[in-house]
C-alpha cells in the first residue's frame, strides 16, 4: 500500500476497516465484497499514476462512485483481491456555460449538484434518478443510465458530449472537446459510455445543457389497458408535439401499495382504474398555448376518444410534486409488498403493452402463488417488472432457489419479445452468467475483443459484465 499511499497522500488511501465497510456492499445488499483499501485520488494525474502502478503490480481496480449500481456494479470481489478506485473526491466542475450549453464534470460530481449548478444558471441536465443525491456523473456515464426523462433527451449517450478518462495502462484519454462532427474512426466516448468501468476509468465528462423549463404541466390519467396507455402517448404526441418528457405508467396495485406507503398520500384523480399514466409536458420558451393549456386539450380529446376514463393536471407545482411523489415512491412501495425478483427489461415500444400482459399472466400461471407487477418508463419501451415470492415464503431462501429458474424464464421471454435483459441498469455482476447465456456469439466476442484489446491484464473491474468462459 505504501506505493499508493506516496502518490495519493494519507487521505487518498483508506485502510481503517470501518471506513471501508459500507462500500463493499451493494445498495440492494445482495452483493457483499472484501478489500484491503480504498483509494481516492483527487486529480487526473493521481488516477493515472495510481492506474500505472496497479497494473504494473497486476492489482484489479473497481472503479466506484455513488455505489448506487442495482446490479453490483461498484462491488468488489469478496476475496479481497482487488482495491475500490472511489473517484468521490474529484467532485467539481470545471466549468459551466449557458453559452455552449455545457457542463464540463469530474467524475465525482454527484447528479443533484449538476442539476443545482445549471438551474443556477439558467439551464438544465435533463436526466433524474431517484439515487440522484447519491449517483454520481462517472457512474452515470459508465451506467449510460438513463431515468424518467429519456423519452425526450435520451439517455447518457445522448447527453455526453466529450470524455477524459484513464485507460488501464495508465495513459490519459484526452476527449473532452464537445465536437459535433467527429469522424476519426472508433469513438472512444461512446465505449467507455455504458463499459461498467471495465475498459478504463472515467475522471471527467462534457454534458450537454438544455433550456430550463419555462412551462411545465403535470397529469396524471386513468386508462384501461397499458394498450390504451401507449395510444394516448401517440394522440398527445401528435396533437401537441415533441414536448411530452415524462410519462410513466403503473397499476393499480402498485398505486395502492405506494398510497399505502406514503403519509397522506392520495390518488390524484376521483376514480380508480386498472393502469395510470403519470405525463409531464415541459416547454422551452413561453408563447403560444400553455403546457396546461396543451396537455388538457391533449387529454379532452383522448377522453372523447375513449382512450382514457378519468384525467386529472396538477393545479399548481406543489400538486405536481406530489403526482411526482407517488412515481418516486414506487420501488419502495413494492419493497413493502415482500419479497421479489426485479427485472429491468426492454421490448420495442409497441411490443411493451401485450408483454406488460402476457408476460405477467404467464409467470404467474407458470410459477403458482407468485404475482406480477409492472411500472415505469412506457414511452421508452422499459419498463420495472416484478415478480412477487408466494405469501409467507422465507425471501432469501426463495430467491435463492427459485430465483435463476424465474428469471432465466422471464429473460426467455423477454428475448423471445426482441428485448433486453437490462434497460437501464447494466450487466454488473447480477446479470452476467444470464448475458452469457442469452447473448449472440458475436456479441460475446465483440465483448471480450474490447476487454482483452483495452486491458490485457484484466485489471479493470474483474468479475463485471464480461461473462466467464463457463457462461458463454
Ligand atoms: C433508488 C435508485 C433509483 C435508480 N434509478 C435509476 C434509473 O431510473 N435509471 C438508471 O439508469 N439507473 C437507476 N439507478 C441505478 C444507478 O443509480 C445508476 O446505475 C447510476 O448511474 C450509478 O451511479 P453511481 O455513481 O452510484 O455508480 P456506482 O454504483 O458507484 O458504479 C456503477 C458502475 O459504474 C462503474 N463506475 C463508477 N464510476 C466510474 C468511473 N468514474 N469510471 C469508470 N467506471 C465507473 C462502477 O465500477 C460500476 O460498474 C437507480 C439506483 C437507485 C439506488
């Protein structure tokens, strides 16, 4: 340690084994690692120098932020082997304009520190998290997450517009610039976007800047089927245009479960019905009809239609935190109903409302006592999809058992469907052995080809993404 210790000082190297304890676990607490050390640089440099020297010791890194992976991501393996890299102290940024539309971060910068610094000047980062007082913008890049905005911005791929970041031989990837045309051959942005810290570590990124909201309107609708839910998406896309940012859908027993959960909190429409649709309508610059005004003339007419039952705008921005709330709350919520499996999933859009429905019939069918639920991000074809264990079963021994049998069957379907096994939450460790089993050959080999090309010596996050030659 004492190599570390001369390049990054006493407080760049944490050995105090308190200290070190909360980050070995995952935020989930399936996954619990070991290390000797955490190693926190505060520079570039120092990243590059301490890279250098684990490799020439053959030491692995696990590059870690906020630790707020949903798939074990930032956890190191438990025998002890490898050091955590926390890029957590290289927390500023850079520089910001209103002029470019950019933000230039260090890897450190937690996501809710962006959003402060933007609004601050006029702008805005257009992607929100629930772990966004945690996650930070080298996690979110490595993650290429994505969040309740996507539907309009895109994902971190669509928002990053430049990267700096320390390759596993120790040199520097100098990439900052934001260029809009950029044609010199393999674009080393878009794979370390998204490579789960297994190419290279991340020290800095260029984001892209939007107009802050000028107008926003929030509603929140009842509708019968996740069918009727994506029909009224298209209607309000074609009759009020590109200005639909968010817009979400869950159950109703999803809606009970977080009713339930939260203090106070009520459905925000008079009636009850069996899907809700949570619609944000955000525009740029005033003039013209209102967001209100738009989204009610969108939500009229999709009543006229027969598309939704019951409809109701938050009256104010109090009203609308508080729709805002209910969608917040809703991985908490289905924590309370007990034990589950959670898969991330993605289907083409148009494919999501019969998979919504099959899917959850089948599982429930196939596997007796079981039940299904399903939220979030419709417009991008992503959407939360849990299965429940039987009432009064032990969890863990559950998961345990019967886990890898659900989830190989719902990862079936899911490929079956032309989906995903990971929207949003990459491969990490949790979904590993399941890529290698459901992924192309070529993709297998395009995988482990980049890994071996970028770090022959396997230092860089072992254990995460690339499945094992027993998997494939
Ligand atoms: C309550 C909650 C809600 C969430 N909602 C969403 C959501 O809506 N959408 C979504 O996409 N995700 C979501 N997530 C998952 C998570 O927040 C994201 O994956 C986030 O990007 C992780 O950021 P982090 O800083 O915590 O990274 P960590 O968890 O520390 O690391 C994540 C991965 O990135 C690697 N890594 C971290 N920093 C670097 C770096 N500087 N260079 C190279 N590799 C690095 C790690 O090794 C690991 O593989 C949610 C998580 C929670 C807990």
């Amino acid at each position: 340690m004492n190599g570390f210790r001369t390049i990054l000082g006493e407080r760049g190297v944490i050995e105090d084994a308190d200290d070190i304890d909360p980050w070995v676990h995952d935020w989930r607490g399936r996954y619990h690692g070991a290390s000797r050390a955490i190693l926190s640089p505060a520079t570039t440099h120092e990243v590059a120098v301490v890279v250098m020297l684990a490799n020439e010791m053959g030491v692995p890194l696990v590059p870690q932020g906020g630790n707020t992976s949903m798939v074990g991501g930032a956890t190191p393996p438990p025998d002890g082997s490898a050091l955590i890299l926390s890029l957590r102290r290289m927390n500023s940024i850079r520089s910001i304009s209103a002029q470019d539309n950019l933000a230039v971060c260090e890897a450190g910068v937690i996501l809710s520190n962006l959003h402060d610094a933007a609004q601050a000047i006029d702008r805005r980062f257009p992607l929100s998290l629930g772990a966004k007082g945690s996650a930070t913008i080298g996690g979110l890049i490595s993650t290429n997450a994505g969040g309740t905005q996507v539907l309009r911005h895109g994902t971190m791929r669509a928002l990053v517009e430049g990267i700096e970041a320390v390759l596993p031989d120790g040199s520097i990837h100098h990439g900052l610039d934001a260029l809009k045309k950029d044609n010199r051959g393999y674009d080393i942005k878009q794979l370390l976007i998204g490579a789960e810290g297994t190419i290279g570590i991340v020290t800095a990124g260029s984001l892209r800047l939007v107009p802050s909201i000028a107008d926003r309107a929030v509603g929140w609708a009842c509708v019968a089927s996740p069918q009727d839910a994506l029909a009224l998406l298209r209607h309000a896309e074609r009759t009020i245009g590109n200005v639909v940012e968010g817009f979400e859908i869950l159950g109703d027993d999803t809606l009970a479960a977080a009713l339930n959960l939260l203090p106070g909190a009520r459905c925000p429409t008079q009636t009850r019905a069996a899907w809700y649709v949570l619609v944000e309508v955000d525009l740029d610059a005033v003039g013209g009809p209102s967001a209100y005004e738009r989204l009610e003339s969108a939500l009229a007419t999709a009543f006229e239609k027969g598309i939704v039952t019951d409809a109701v705008i938050a009256a104010n921005e109090a009203q609308a935190e508080q729709f805002w709330r209910i969608r917040e709350s809703l991985s908490a919520a289905e924590r309370s109903l007990g034990p589950a499996l959670q898969f991330d999933i993605s289907v083409p859009v148009a494919s999501m409302p019969a998979f919504m429905i099959d899917a959850a019939q089948a599982a429930e069918q196939q596997f007796p006592g079981t039940t299904t639920s399903s939220f979030g991000h419709l417009g991008d074809g992503n959407v939360h999809f849990h299965v429940r264990a039987p009432a009064g079963t032990d969890g863990p021994s559950w998961i345990a058992q019967t886990g890898p049998i659900i989830s190989a069957y719902v990862h079936d379907r899911v490929v079956a469907a032309g989906g995903s096994i990971s929207a949003e939450h990459g491969i990490g460790q949790m979904k590993r052995a399941e890529l290698g089993r459901l992924a192309s050959p070529a993709q297998i080999h395009a995988l482990r080809a980049i890994k071996a090309a970028f770090d022959p010596g396997g230092i860089m996050n072992p254990g995460k993404l690339i499945p094992l030659a027993s998997e494939a």
